[in-house]
C-alpha cells in the first residue's frame, strides 16, 4: 500500500464550478526498507492505471458527490493529481484533514470531518422551501449539506450560487448576504443568508385558528408582522410569541402553529411581498391542579392560600398567576425586602390537562427604615 500526505497548496477546487485555493493538511509517511521491502514509492510524476476510487471518512455525502466536486475518474492519474485532488477537497473547509492511499489500483481519499460546523439559516428564501432550498443547493454545489466548516471558500460559493438562483427568479441582478449567527463574545453558532436586493417584505398574514375565539387578537398581531421585511423565522417566533400569551392567558398552555411557511413572493414595485400562512394549534385547556408555597416568616402558608389569585380547579390563566406572584412579593417588601422577585416553576401533566405551580421567591438584600 502507497501512503501520502504531504503539504501542499492548492490552486484549484471543483466546488460549484469555480475556482478557489485553500491549504491541504497532509504529509508524507515513508518507512525505511527492510531486507524484503516493497519496491521504492511512486515518484510525483509517475502514472499509476487506477482502477477504483473511493471516499471514505463521512456519511453525509455519496460518492458520486465526490465524484461531482472532484472532476476525478479511474484510469490514469498522476501523483500530483492525486495530491492536488486531496489539496482541494481540504481547502474547501469542509474537512479537518484529508489523506489518500493507493491499495492496489485502488485510491481512497480518507477525509475528517471539521470539529465545528456550523448549521446554515436561509432567512427570507420565500420562493423555496428550506429542503427544496437545500437540495437544488446541494445539486449546484455536491459538498454542501446544510452545514459549513469553520474555515473555506464553500461560504462565498453557496453565497454567490445563491445569488443567481434569486436572481433567475426575479428577473433581474439581485443580492444576497451572510452573517455569522451568535451571541457576542462567543464563537458563531449559525451562518445566516438574507436576500438584501430587492426586499422582500410581509404583505398579508392569514392563520386559521382553533374553535376558540381568538380572531381580534390575531388580527392585531397579524397586522403589526404586515409591511414588515420578511424572514421566516423571526415572523414565526414574532407570532408564537404575542399570540403565546393570549392563549397561555385563556389556560392554553401547549398553543403552536403548524404548517408556517410563505406563498411565492409577488411583484409590488421594487419590492416582492409575501402571504404568510399557518395553523394555530391551541391544544387543550389546562387547569390548576395545586399551588404548592413552603411558608416562610414573611408569608405564611396559610396567607397565601387565602391571597394568592389563583386557585385549585381554576383555568390556568395568565392573568391571576402574575396577580398572584405580586402578592408574593408585597409581602416580601413589607418586610423590607424590596427587590424581590417571585417565581412559579410550572409542571404539567398532559394527559390530565392540569397544571401544577411551585412558587418560590429571590428576597435580595433586606432594608430597615432609619431615623
């Protein structure tokens, strides 16, 4: 068996049909010969008649996806073709490391995943949905699967295939642009793409609701998402959030939306507005199964019990459980504990529809009236 890894820089990588450069992780392992050594390596130049070739190290891609970003077949191939092929695939910042042996006729390119890839968003793509997004990708550019290395070309190749695919769309040149995606002072945790040209905005929300009447709430939230830039998850997250709190307000505690996408994006000017549609799950009712309060010097058990807002069989409801938690904290501040804060860890029961509530309060530092 041959076996090389040696540096080398490359200057050229079948990626999605274009070129890029990058710097391959190898290096060249040779053994000193015994009295029955194998005849000496293969020298760079040399032509060796390959037989077979094959990828091995991921699940995440096929062989013919190898195949296709590599541009490499059996027959014969160079040292250096070898070498170069390895380089690419390395400088795509899609692998930690790639190594390659010849075993016989065959070649095998042993490639290591990166350490930390990071997931790709595609926030405002309304013409596609994410899997149809991620497959006409994947066609276009065979090693991109959803995810990016830390380092490599691939970010500006799926930025740039992007950008035609958007721009076939509308019919004119369009812009699409990335970011890392993270909390500051801490590594990225996403790579996003938002199409910034031309802008892609919310024209009409339509949801379909349970049985219970909620329609003047989701009209009002609806109306503060129209004229908004569109992009899929915050509108879903914008949604889930302030219609959330009417339904937990009425005990609908397990309220979601399903089937939330976007209809394909309309000419309006220089703008494209979409219909953004989905289903609002309100679930079951839940009620209050128990209110459990340890006493303390500042609030006793049996206060609470005949303050709190909030009682045993009630619907789960919003309003009377923060009712409840200010009472908590009234007492505290009576005591002269003015910034504390109360809690209620709930714990669900789903199959009974109930709730039950385990209040607890922060007291701070305690303040005493001076003369």
């Amino acid at each position: 068996m041959l076996s090389l890894m040696r540096p080398r820089l490359a200057t050229l990588a079948l990626l999605c049909l274009t070129a890029i450069s990058g710097v391959a992780q190898h290096k060249h392992a040779t053994n000193a010969p015994g009295p029955d050594a194998a005849p000496p390596a293969a020298a760079p130049s040399d032509i060796i008649d390959v037989g077979k070739i094959i990828y091995t190290g991921v699940d995440s891609y096929t062989q013919s996806d190898f195949a296709s970003a590599t541009g490499l077949a059996p027959g014969k191939i160079t040292m250096e073709t070898m070498q170069k092929t390895a380089d690419d695939l390395a400088g795509t910042g899609q692998f930690a490391k790639v190594e390659f042996a010849l075993d016989g006729t065959t070649l095998n390119f042993k490639v290591t995943p990166p350490t930390h890839p990071l997931p790709v968003q595609f926030e405002n793509f309304a013409w596609w949905s994410e899997m149809d997004l991620l497959r006409e990708l994947h066609t276009k550019c065979p090693l991109f699967t959803g995810t990016l290395g830390s380092e490599g070309p691939m970010e500006k190749q799926v930025q740039a295939t992007l950008t035609a695919m958007v721009s076939e769309r509308v019919g004119a040149p369009a812009q699409v642009g990335v970011a890392m995606v993270g909390k500051p002072n801490e590594a990225p945790s996403a790579v996003a793409y938002t199409i910034t040209s031309p802008q892609i905005v919310i024209q009409r929300v339509s949801l379909l609701h349970g049985t219970m009447d909620m329609s003047a709430d989701v009209a009002a939230v609806s109306h503060q998402l129209e004229g908004q830039p569109f992009a899929r998850d915050a509108a879903k997250q914008f949604l889930l959030t302030h219609l959330g709190e009417a339904y937990a307000a009425n005990g609908y505690i397990d309220f979601s939306i399903k089937n939330f996408h976007a209809e394909s994006p309309v000419r309006a000017g220089d703008k494209f507005g979409v219909l953004v549609e989905g289903n609002l799950e309100q679930g079951q009712q839940y009620h209050v199964a128990a209110m459990n309060w340890t006493e303390t010097p500042q609030l006793s058990k049996q206060t609470f019990d005949t303050a709190a807002n909030l009682r045993v069989g009630d619907v789960a409801s919003r309003g009377p459980l923060n009712m409840t938690l200010q009472m908590i904290e009234k007492n505290y501040q009576k005591a002269g504990y003015v910034n504390a804060k109360a809690t209620a860890v709930p714990t669900l029961d789903h199959d009974h529809a109930t709730v039950s509530y385990t209040f607890a309060v922060e007291p701070g530092a305690a303040f005493t009236a001076t003369e």
